[in-house]
C-alpha cells in the first residue's frame, strides 16, 4: 500500500460543488492519498495519523489534475511557416491538416512515438493527468490504426477521426471516402478506440456525411463527439445533440438555437481557445453557454495547425480574459468539465473514492492561473497518487 499525506494546502479546489462555488474551496486543507486514490479531505488540524510521507505545501493551492479532452498529439512535422503566415494576415483553412497528414504517412512509429512522448510530458509538466487523444493524420486505413495504437499506448481516451478531412486521394469523392470510413477503417481501428469523431465543416464533412461516420462508430461500439462549429455557422452542434455526442467541441459560432438545444442536452460544449489565440478568429462566447445553462468544457486541442500549444493553464487565463468566464467557472471547465466532456467521474474532482490526480500550484489560489499568464505555475504534479 502507498500513501501520502498533503497537508497545508492554502486553497484547495475540490469541484464538489456548494451553492455559489461551484469549484468547492476549501482552505487549511489536507488530502490523504492510498493506492493511487483519494481516501479522506479534510481540515490540516483533524489529518489522521499515518504512516506515509507527510508534504507541507506551505499555504500554496491545490486543484485537481486538469483534463484535456480534445488533442491531437499523433503527428509528424511543423507548420510554423503556415502560422507565421497567417499572423501576416492570410486566414486558416482546415486544409493544411493535409500538410501534416503527408508527413505523419512518411514517419516511421518511433518517430512518432517519441513525438508524442515529448508532447506528453509537456502536457504533464503543465499539470494535465488526463488526455484524450485523436487520429485524424493519417486518412488512410493503415496509418489511422498505426495513430491508434501509438495513442492508445498512452490513454485509454483514443478517439477515431478518420473524418477529419477527405483523404487527398479521394480528392472529390467526398462519399467514397465516407464509405472507407465507415467500412474497413473503422473496422480497423475501433478495437484501440473509445470514441468516435468528426470534423463537420464546410470544407471537410456535411451533417448528412458526419451522420453516417457517427452512426457507424456507435454501430461499432464507439461513443459519439464531434467538431463543429468551427470556421462558421453550421449544423455539428445540432447533429452533436440529436445524437447525443458526450461533446461538441469548437462551438465558435454559435445560432440561438444551438445554445437551447445544448442547454436542454447532456452535450458538453468544449470551448478551445487556442485556437483562437492561433487563428486569429473571434473567440467563443462562453458567457452566453454558461448563462444559458450549458455545461462548457475547456481543452486544448493541441495539434501543428490550429492550436499548437498544450498549456491548460493558457487555456483558462483566455477563457478568463477573452470569453467572459470567472476564474472559478474556467478552472471547473478545465478539470470537472473535461471529466465530463469525456464521461467520466474518476477524475476532475478531489473527494474520497476518486483517483489522485492533484496539481500543486507556486501559488496562494487558483486566480493566479489567469493572473499569471505565461508563468509556470504547476509545481509538482500526482497521477494516481504517483508524482510525475
Ligand atoms: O480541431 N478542426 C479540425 N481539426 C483541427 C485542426 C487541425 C489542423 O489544422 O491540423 C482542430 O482545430
Ligand atoms: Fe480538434
């Protein structure tokens, strides 16, 4: 049995809600940890007696290990050139997502491996425990399964995006693609994955194409997301809710009857404000979903495109900054809600029976995420009770 004791912990963020704080603060805290989960969270004063090492985080804040339900961490190459471009005023076009699928078919799986591993880390080191993790560069049956495999041996949470774009060699042939889709590649690749993704775009797949792809992984046992929403109006967030998807993820722009539909749904609007900041396009508005009643998850999407950063932290100081959320609601997006963008109640919250996933901050509160932009903050991260 292994155990670990925190005690002194400033400000503890646990996400067991009360009424008016939805992050359920608690100051002067303890956590006691055995076998990789959370086994009692309490007062410093009343911590038990144990045999365990005893870590005095001297007032500083805790929250729960982050959640980063939308990635893309299976890739090969760079598209720094298609940034800088951009950032001297030429728009994003989801069809650079091809650049990237020519050099991932090209690298051999060390080389992606070692990739993701580093990317990993990075995602560790800033305080995210859980990932989600997308194919989606490679479009073809082969290379889709390679992604899968090398994602799934570092989550459980691997999602199928063979529909991300049309494969260039179906250039034109939008439905023969879907057809591959449907068919031999997610035959191939649904036993390394949980979910099931689409991109539903202009430029990439219509709602009536993106059905097909969503009804067929949960034909093969898949759960439902969905991109959509992205680069303008359209209907994925409909088709997201009819369906019942765990989330619907970008949610940029937005019609009224989006936000009822999502509001009267267990569809999770994940916000992903790196993209954004990266793109150079208008941030989501985040204020209307949240007062509307929508649950709003905040996630990364990390990937060489349109978001190339892996920083949860920089995602909730732009949420703060830019999308009109309080600290409290981004840092409970950021963790709770990604827990449940990924259905999921293991995770996301510090309370008895969940797994120990904790984030030591340099830092007296939370607000310092946002406050702080650009600072690295996480001090020291626990996965299952394992520092890492
Ligand atoms: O989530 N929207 C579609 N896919 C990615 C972009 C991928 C890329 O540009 O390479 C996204 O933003
Ligand atoms: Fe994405």
């Amino acid at each position: 049995m292994t155990a670990l004791l925190l005690t002194g912990i400033g400000e503890l963020t646990t996400n067991v809600a009360e009424p008016d704080d939805v992050c359920g603060t608690r100051h002067d805290a303890a956590v006691l940890v055995r076998d990789g989960v959370i086994a009692w969270v309490g007062p410093t004063r009343d911590a038990p007696e144990v045999d365990a090492p005893v870590v005095d985080v001297g007032g500083r804040a805790v929250v729960p290990g982050f959640v980063d339900s939308h990635t893309h961490l299976v890739f090969a190459g760079d598209r720094s050139v298609e940034f800088a471009a951009r950032m001297a005023g030429s728009p994003y076009a989801a069809g650079g997502i091809r650049t990237t699928v020519a050099a991932t078919r090209a690298a051999a799986d060390d080389v992606l491996r070692d990739r993701l591993a580093a990317l990993i880390a990075e995602c560790r080191a800033q305080g995210t425990t859980t990932l989600e993790i997308k194919t989606g560069y490679g479009l073809d049956v082969a290379t889709e399964t390679r992604l899968a495999r090398l994602a799934r041996e570092a989550t459980d949470e691997v999602t199928f995006l063979g529909a991300h774009v049309v494969a260039p060699e179906f250039a034109g042939r939008a439905d023969d693609y879907v057809d591959l889709v449907t068919g031999d590649m997610l035959a191939a690749v649904a036993p390394f994955a949980r979910w099931v993704d689409v991109f539903c775009e202009e430029g990439a797949f219509s709602p009536a194409q993106s059905r097909r792809v969503l009804e067929a992984g949960r034909a093969a046992g898949l759960g439902i997301r969905v991109h959509g929403n992205q680069l303008g109006p359209g209907g994925g967030v409909a088709l997201a809710v009819a369906m019942g998807a765990a989330a619907v993820d970008h949610c940029t722009y937005l019609s009224d009857d989006d936000v009822t539909a999502l509001a009267a749904s267990d569809t999770v609007a994940t916000l992903l404000p790196g993209v954004e900041f990266s793109t150079r396009q208008p941030y989501p508005d985040a204020r209307r979903l949240l007062d509307a009643g929508v649950t709003v998850a905040l996630a990364s999407d990390c990937n060489p495109g349109s978001s190339f950063t892996s920083s949860m932290p920089l995602m909730i100081a732009l949420a703060v900054r830019e999308m009109g959320m309080t600290v409290a609601e981004a840092v409970w997006a950021a963790t709770a809600g990604g827990a449940r963008a990924l259905r999921r109640d293991d995770v996301g919250v510090i309370a008895p029976g969940r797994r120990a996933d904790l984030v030591l901050l340099d830092a007296p509160s939370r607000v310092h995420l946002a406050y702080r932009p650009g600072v690295p903050l996480v001090r020291r991260v626990w996965k299952d009770g394992v520092e890492v």
